[in-house]
C-alpha cells in the first residue's frame, strides 16, 4: 500500500550518495525532499517503489536497505534500460521522483523461530538485502540462516562488503559461487543451484525466500521440492516489466494476477497455480 496522497504522484527525494557495486550496477542512497514524508515512510522487504528520471520516465526498482533504516532509502539499479542508464549519469544532489512502497514482500513475521534459507541470482540481490537486513537486524527471534547466491563473474558480485561480513557471522552460512571464475576466485563455481544438493540444511521449520532469473528460480524451486520442502514454505519474487504500481494499466499481470498488487512476493503453492516456466 502506498503511503502518501495519491499513488501516482512522485515524491521529490535527493540522492545523497552513490556507490558503484559493479560495473553496472550502483546504489543509490536517497532521501525525500520533505522530511516528514521520510520519517512516515516504512516497507516491507520485497516492496518497491516507482523511480521516475525526470524527463525520460520511471521504473520499478526494489528497495535494497534495511526497513529499519529511517533516515533514507537504498535502490539498486542495473543500468539495462534508457531510463536506468539515464539514473546511472545522476549524482549526489540530484532529485528523482519516488512513489510508493508498492506489492506484497515477503511475511518476515511469519519466519519468525524458523529456520531462513535465502537464495538469489544476479541483481536479485538487491531485493533478497533488504531481507536479510531485516532478519540479520533481530536475529535472536529465528533460527538458522542460510544464505546462497550467484552471479556471472566474481567481477559482478553485488554487495561484496555485506556477503563477508555475513560470512563471520556465527549461525550464517553463506555459499557463493560463479558462473565463470577467475584464476584468484577462491569460492564456489558453476550455477548457485547445483550448491542444492551440495550443502546440508534443515528441511522442516525452514522457509526459503528467492529473488532472481525466472529460469533459475524454476530451477531451484524443483530442487528444494525434491529435497523435501512444500510449496507454502518457498516464497519468490518475480521480475515483471510494472508500469503504474497499482494494478490498473496491465502491463504485469500473469493470468489473474497482477505482480505490481498481488506480488512481487509470491508463495510457492500460488506459484504452482500460475503455471510459471521460462527461459
């Protein structure tokens, strides 16, 4: 649910820091404009907003912070599009339009005494942070947590800093690996979804968040299903092109579902319903 006005009107907010976490993609730490919006504002890990570019539109970007931070939010942007490459040439103190929080993320509530295994692909890093921010944030309230994460090249590893940190950390196991490693990689190699079947984690109490390609998460969700776990205990995001956020203009509905209203986060036994398989 958004939290302003009116849906469709941007809020004013400036960029008060950017960091290039790869060669494409950068963090964009921003702030609104009115600091009683900032203070009110407030998501779930999984929302997003709708990030105009003035003059060249907007887009849906996952919020990658922790919701716990108040002062100003996180989004990381994959400079694949006219708009997001445009996003890429702003700097400190420019103004960007936000709207929302938008969709349904994930029910962190309901993890809670549970063990969390979270996978992501690629930039859906950005989205599953902001998860693991939240639950890393009051870590004494869940079980044991399992982080699993791939990517292209170790050149493109999003949030290097946050994974080795999360690595010496007691009670968090976390596995790496790349597609295409370099002679001083030292971690894993091949697709994250092989590490499946290679690394022992707990099967009841345990819930799994995903966030990534289609075609890997379709991978992945077939892999834990065989490994014991049922469809209420996955629960996935989906990457749909989302124009208004409010599930009027269409543009990502899959059957009855709009992504922009009912997801992005989806439960595994509502996925089974959609009939989802790409790439």
């Amino acid at each position: 649910m958004h939290q302003f006005e009116s849906p469709l009107k941007p809020e004013l907010a400036e960029i008060i820091r950017v960091k290039e976490e790869t060669p494409f993609l950068k963090t964009f730490t921003v702030r609104f404009l009115d600091k009683k919006k900032q203070k009110q504002f407030s998501f779930i890990p999984g929302k997003f907003v709708m990030a105009s570019v003035f003059g060249f539109g907007e887009m849906p970007i996952s919020i990658s912070s922790s919701p716990y931070q108040k002062d100003s939010l996180q989004l990381t942007v994959n400079a694949v599009g006219n708009i997001s490459r445009q996003m890429h040439l702003l700097g400190k103190g420019s103004v960007v339009g936000l709207r929302g929080p938008f969709g349904r993320g994930y029910p962190i509530q309901k993890f809670r005494k549970k063990n969390i295994i979270f996978f992501s692909g690629g930039c859906g890093m950005a989205s599953m942070r902001s998860a693991v921010y939240a639950v890393n944030a009051k870590k004494e309230l869940f079980g044991k947590l399992f982080l699993f994460h791939g990517c292209k090249s170790p050149q493109e590893l999003l949030f290097a800093e946050d994974i080795a940190k999360w690595e010496k950390e007691q009670n968090f196991n976390v596995f790496v690996s790349v597609d295409k490693p370099t002679p001083d990689w030292k971690g894993n190699s091949g697709f994250v979804t092989d590490l499946i079947d290679k690394v022992d984690f707990p099967v009841e109490n345990t819930f799994v968040l995903m966030c990534g390609p289609q075609a890997m998460m379709n991978i992945a969700i077939e892999k834990f299903r065989k490994h014991g776990f049922k469809p209420e205990q996955i629960f996935a995001s989906l990457e749909r092109l989302m124009h208004c956020g409010i599930g009027k203009c269409g543009h990502c509905n899959i059957g009855k579902e709009y992504v922009c209203v009912h997801g992005p986060v989806f439960s595994g036994s509502e996925l089974e319903k959609m009939h989802l398989r790409e790439g």
